[in-house]
C-alpha cells in the first residue's frame, strides 16, 4: 500500500514538473545558438567543418526544422558525451541540459503541427531473392531461375529499395528467358509414359554370399535359418514421386499341406505415414526384425495359387505411395504349425509408376472441372493463376486477355496444357507480376489514406518472407479480416519455417554477412580455414538469429545470450566440448554433458561465465562477425569497433578526413597492435573518430581474424580492457556486451529503424522519427520481444498507410 502511494506521488510530481517545463519555453538564443557557438562552431563553423558538418548556416528555428538529420546527429553525439571532444573545454552539465531541450523542443513543436505522412514508397520490382521465392510458392518450381539475373542495387543497406531497384534492357531479356524456362518445367505438354522398375529375385535384399546366384529367389520360414532364406525380400524405392504405382511379383509356391499360400506386399520406410501397428508384423513368417526396426505398411494380402515355374503368376498391387516410402517388401504369411513348412520362389519384382507423370506442379495449375467446356476450363485456371500472380483479385479484363491468348494458340494447332503454358508465360513477364504495384486512384494527392486488405498482405509477406501472400493472408484480405487479425498473422508468420528468408534476405544484409563469401583469411597463416568452416559460421548465425525470430525471444539476446547452435567443427573452432559448453578452461571444474554430433548442428547451452572470459553467446563474438570485421593477415580494432557502431547501436562515426595514412605495418609504427594503433592516433584528424572505435575494437582482441580465442599475440599478452567516450569501463567482451546490452533503447532504435527501412522499401525521413519512438517504446514494454517489435512496424502508419505526390512545403 505504502509503495502504491509513493508511486502515486512520485507521478504527480514528475507530471507537474513536466507541465512546468513545458510551461517554460527554452531559449533558442540563449539555451542553443549561444551554447553552439560556445562549443561547436570552433570545430563546425564557416572556418572548418569537420566531418562536414557546418551549424553556422543555422540561424533559426525554421532552419533547425529543414536540418533537422543534421541536428538529430548533434543530439545523438552530445547525449553519447562524444561532443564536444575530451581535449576541447567542456560546458557545464545545466548548460547542456538546456541546449538538448532546446533543440528537442524544436523538433517536439515541428512534430505535434506536423500533418502525420506515411511518407511515399517508389513503385518496387521484385528483387533476385523475392523473384525466386515468388516463383516456388506461385508456381510451385523449386531451382534459381534469378541464377543469371544482373546484381540489384543497394540502398539505404538493403536490395529491395524501390528508388534502386531499376529495369534494365538486360534483366528484361532475362525475365523473357526465365518466365520461358519456369513454364517448361512445370508444365509437360507431352508426358512420358510410366516407367517401370524390375529387379531380378537374385538381387533382392536381404542379400550375402550365401544366397544361390540363380534367377528364382527362394524364401521358407524354417526356424533357425537366416534372413536371405526365411525372408520377407524386399527392394530399395527411394526418392519416387508421389501418385499411383502398380508393383507386380512373378513368383510360384511349393506347399504339402491344406493351406493355401499367402503372401503380404509391404511398403517399408524409416519415415513412413500411416503405418500399421508393430504387432501387425506378427503376421508375417521369417525375419521381421527388418520390419520392427522401421515402420510398414501392409498394402495387400495376395493368394499363390501357381505351383510350377513355368505356370508362375504375375502378382498385382495397385496402390497410392504413402509417404516416406523407401522400400517393397514381400513375405510369406503364417501358417499354423502343424501344416508343413511353404516355400516362395520369386523370379523378380517390378514396379511401375506414376501412373500419371505430369509434374506435381502441372497437376496443381491446371486442376479445373473437366466437366466443363475447355473455353470454361482456360478461364477457370487463368483467373485462380493470374490472381495470384497479381497478389490480388484480378479483373474481368486481365483474365480476359490471357483467355485470349491462349484460345490463339489452341486455333495455332497447340494443344491445351501449351497454351495454358504460354498463358502463364506472359503473366509472369507482366509488370503487374514483376513489380509491386500498389494501384492508387487518388495519385496526385498527398492526403495520407490507408492501403487496400490485399496491399497490406503483400507488404507483409514480402516483409517476413520476401514472397507472395499464402492462401490464408488472402482469404483474409478477402473477407476484409486482415487488419483486425494482424497481430495473430504476424506471429504465424515468424513461426512459419518461410520466416528463414527474414535472415536470409534482412539480417545478412543488416549484419553485412554477405562479405563472408569472398573473405580470404591468410593460409598460411591460418591453416585451419577452410569453406567447410566458412559455412558453418554462416549456419550458426543463422540458426541464432531464426531461434530469436521464432522462439519470440527479446531482441537483446542478439547481443548476449546463453546458448549457440554448433556443429563438431565449428565447436572444435571455438574449443567448446559438448552440449554444455563445456571449454578447456572449465571442463575440469564440471561434469562434461554429451559430445556435439559429428555430422548436424545442436543447440549449445553456453556457460554464464568462463574463466577465460570469452562468451560466446550473441551475434558480437560469433565467429562470422569476428571474420568479417578483420583483414586477411590480422585482426582490425577499427572495423570491428566501426560495425558495432553502424550496425549495433546505429551511431555511425564520421567519414575520416581526407588524406589520413593507413595503419602501417613493419617498422614505422611497432609494438602490439594497441600500441601502434596508439601511435597511429597521435595524429590530431585520428584521434577524435579513433576514441569512439578503438575501445570496442580491443575488447575483440581476444578472438584472432578467424574467431577463436587467445590470449597473446604473437608473444604479447592481451589486453581486452578499455573505457567508452561516456566514461564506462570494461576489462573484456564479457563486460562490453553487458554495457552495449544495458543500451537497450539505442540498439532496439536501431534494429527498428533498419527493420522498418527494409520493410517498407525506402530510406526514412525526420518524418517518420516518431513511428520508430512509437515503435520502440511499445516494444520495451513488452520485454523487447521480437514479435512485438514486427506486429508494431506492421501497424505503424508508413507501413499501414500511403499518399500520392509530396506535400507542398
């Protein structure tokens, strides 16, 4: 009760100290133009602009609004405590206190007159990686039809901004070809006929030496023999397209008693669905160890009625393959004891199918009524196809066209499946396939209105999956029922095995994983590389990031967390044990867990601390990050400081001065690392932008160009410690990540904005700086977890919302 009551005052009084200072308007004069020139102008004026940055051109409030990036960066750097410089006189805390509400109060004031504005995406064209996962969910083809197409440009980080993404005479030709291509393989005009499988009785399985190389294969069930001579027989059937098959066994019976003789044709396979019980194999005579130790079927109970070989019968199953099918087994049933033992010859197993050969993708596109006339069956499949393709209902007049189309070909003299082929053909060289289009009737207005049900599907699936809405998101827009269950939708969505793509297409791009590819790391100095290594780096990071998507984990583990996914090589890399996290250091100190398989990646639970202090939870000391920001021959403080600065907590330092030197190898600069990068630093254009990425870079220092740990180099000891330009101090990466960690609100500012830029296909504006508060601050109340995070973008005004031609100023 007590506590309630002091939070109610505590509120009251923030509150009305709040009204106070809105009450008290800033003095721009005093509080910001006096304050800057004081302290910035010296360094940012008409005499010298480092880092390009000129605030003598500001003179007013109305010249801050037009700056405002400008100033939005003055803020970020004096709130860091990176302005003004260590070396350069510092103003007192009240003064700069005032500047920063100064300046933000300009921005509070140009916000709260601001009409809101969804700002304005330029019309988009499917990227190479959005062609090719739009081609498999629509078509149904799974290969790389954008193998050959020309590089997508980058913008603003990322491949899928609109005002990139141009249409060259080249990447036309090469649509013309795919769409050509795409359409061959999914649709045969002219089927082949069923093929047939035969296998002769003397190479069937259970095979050995021991078995008679003749052409009839005999089983008996006599207790005591081995399996090639009790059975059942089977033959391998791997990989077969689904459909109906007919399997046929040439064989003849011997028998001296009343029973007759009976045989169970068996589909066999480790993953099968639908099999039958295990006492089902109780049934059958001879060894059934084969069948217990995986799962089977019984597809049919045959009599044998024939008793001579040349009176043998051809003995036929017709069936539907189930699924995960691997082999066909043929076995004897049992008798009763007393009847005498029965014995099988089998000449040979044949098995033939598909009956039908059509791909599975043509049987899907072209399914219609074939009750209906062929005019009424065109049309039938050309408006499902072109709806989808067109990511929305399509009209009377599109159907139309590509009805025409193809009834032109079928008076050509093609048949129907060719025409449908070329139909589908030149929807998928339409613009309203290739390009996003987002089809305005009010285009000349700059009032902001809100997207259609199937433009916020499509915004969200390219989104999350970088391919077309499914089925469900469809039916959704349809019913207009989209909007009212996106929060639902979202969270299927990140769940759905398609959410890959978000790494795939997102977050190798934010984290700059794609430089990976080409990274050529010293062999001789590091002998170890391989792409074997290479590409479980890449796995790991993947498997990471997908377990945050899709587990709906805080967007904080990505910094430290407590677990990895490794495979035996990679953990080796790292000198981890076991599922554990067992290391060298520690595997004396506790009892070791389960060795890490040889062969697939596992989930690691790492250790919470390590005497060597080197975690290896969260993206900063994976071992694709720690690769990617070093050169060939050593580890580079700067870029790896630089990358954490971009891309982790989104305050980028300025561009260097023209004209500064390189650091030096050899004789110019010596001693460690540090200490040449300290000498390196003497020079006064280094220092300043040094400060801000060194710290970071050295608490790596730990982990050589290739990832693992160290504690030397060459024969220097390491140091890992450092202090940041606001004063926190670290003695490795253990403390640093826990301090980036503790800077939840710049990290998940950042993640925001490079989430929202990729999702809605355009650099942001100042305009949109209070969606991404919006953004971040629903997220923190929700434990920064990551659905959150992507249920807000998908709810904030840009990505909801749209308007025709810019705002008159």
């Amino acid at each position: 009760m007590r506590f309630a009551v002091y939070c109610a005052l505590a509120s009251f009084f923030l509150s009305m100290g709040i009204v106070a200072a809105q009450e008290k308007a800033p003095d721009l004069a005093k509080d910001l133009f006096a304050y800057a020139e004081k302290n910035c102008l010296k360094c940012h004026g008409e005499k010298e602009a480092k880092a390009d940055v000129a605030l003598h051109k500001f003179k007013n409030e109305l010249d801050i609004i037009k700056g405002r990036k400008v100033w939005e960066s003055v803020v970020d750097m004096v709130e860091a405590g990176e302005m003004p410089p260590k070396d350069k006189p510092q103003p007192n805390a009240s003064e700069t206190t005032a500047f920063l509400a100064a300046v933000k109060s300009v921005f509070l004031k140009a916000d709260q007159n601001a009409k809101p504005d969804p700002g304005r995406v330029t019309v988009r064209r499917l990227n190479r990686t959005e062609y090719n996962y739009t081609i498999r969910d629509l078509v149904g083809v799974d290969f790389n039809p954008a193998e050959d197409f020309p590089s997508d440009d980058v913008g603003h980080g990322f491949d899928n901004i609109g005002d990139v993404l141009t249409l060259s005479p080249v990447l036309m030709e090469r649509y013309l070809a795919a769409a050509e291509s795409i359409m061959q393989r999914a649709i045969i005009v002219d089927p082949p006929k069923s093929p047939s499988r035969w296998q002769g009785g003397q190479y069937l399985e259970p095979a050995g030496g021991n078995v008679p190389q003749k052409k009839i294969r005999d089983i008996s069930p006599k207790a005591g023999d081995p399996p090639q001579f009790t059975g059942p027989l089977h033959n391998q059937y791997s990989n077969l397209p689904e459909g109906e098959y007919t399997f046929r066994v040439r064989a003849h019976a011997t028998t001296e008693g009343s029973e007759p003789v009976q045989i169970a044709v068996i589909a066999v396979g480790s993953s099968l669905e639908g099999g039958d019980a295990p006492e089902a194999a109780d049934k059958i005579a001879g060894s059934t160890q084969f069948l217990t130790s995986s799962k089977f079927k019984v597809l049919k109970v045959l009599t044998v009625e024939a008793r001579e070989e040349k009176k043998a019968q051809n003995l036929e199953v017709e069936f539907t393959m189930p699924a995960g099918m691997s082999r066909i087994a043929v076995g004897l049933l049992k008798v009763p004891e007393s009847e005498p033992l029965q014995k099988l010859h089998v000449e040979h197993f044949a098995l033939t199918g598909p009956k039908d050969t059509r791909p599975a993708t043509q049987r899907k596109l072209l399914a219609c009524d074939t009750s209906k006339p062929q005019a009424e069956q065109s049309r039938e499949v050309l408006q499902r196809f072109v709806s989808k393709a067109y990511r929305r209902p399509a009209t009377k007049e599109e159907v139309d066209r590509v009805c025409t189309l193809a009834e032109q070909a079928i008076a050509d003299g093609d048949k129907w499946e060719a025409a449908m082929q070329l139909a589908m053909q030149a929807v998928l060289v339409s613009p309203k396939f290739l390009f996003r289009l987002e089809l305005d009737d009010r285009p000349q207005t700059d009032e902001p209105r809100a997207i259609s049900e199937f433009q916020l599907a499509s915004r969200l699936s390219y989104f999350l999956w970088s391919s077309m809405p499914d089925d469900e998101l469809t039916a959704l827009a349809a019913k207009n029922e989209l909007t009212s269950n996106l929060d639902a939708q979202v969270r299927r969505m990140l769940k759905d095995p398609k959410s890959v793509s978000l790494y795939k297409n997102f977050a190798v791009q934010w984290l700059q994983l794609g430089r990976l590819s080409a990274h050529a790391p010293d062999k001789a100095m590091f002998k170890e590389w391989n792409d074997g290594l290479r590409q479980a780096m890449l796995k790991e990071t993947e498997l990471f990031f997908l377990a945050i998507v899709q587990e709906d984990r805080s967007i904080l583990d990505l910094i430290s967390a407590d677990f990895t996914f490794l495979n035996f090589d990679l953990a080796r890399h790292y000198g981890i044990l076991d599922v554990t996290g067992t290391t060298w250091a520690t595997e004396k100190k506790r009892p070791r867990g389960r060795q890490i398989d040889r062969e697939k990646f596992e989930r690691v639970q790492l250790a919470t601390e390590s005497d060597r202090n080197d975690l290896r939870g969260g993206l900063l000391t994976m071992a694709s990050i720690l690769t990617v920001t070093s050169n060939p021959t050593r580890t580079s403080p700067v870029k790896r400081g630089r990358w954490v600065l971009e891309q982790i907590l989104g305050t980028p330092p300025p561009p260097p001065p023209p004209n500064v030197p390189e650091l030096k190898e050899g004789a110019e600069l010596t001693g460690t690392l540090r200490e040449r990068m300290a000498q390196h630093m003497a020079n006064p254009a280094c220092a300043n932008c040094h400060a801000k990425m060194d710290p970071i870079g050295f608490a790596f220092e730990n982990f050589d160009a290739i990832g693992r740990f160290r504690n030397e180099d060459g024969k220097e000891k390491i140091d890992p410690a450092g202090t940041l330009p606001d004063g926190q101090a670290f003695t490795g990466p253990a403390e640093l990540k826990k301090i980036i960690q503790g800077k939840k609100e710049l990290f998940a500012r950042n993640l925001s904005e490079k989430l929202l830029t990729y999702g809605l296909g355009r650099g942001l504006e100042y305009y949109d700086r209070p969606t991404v508060q919006k953004i971040v601050a629903a997220t923190a109340a929700d434990d920064y977890k990551f659905s959150r995070l992507i249920i807000e973008i998908a709810k904030s005004d840009p990505f909801r919302n749209r308007r025709g031609k810019d705002p008159t100023p």
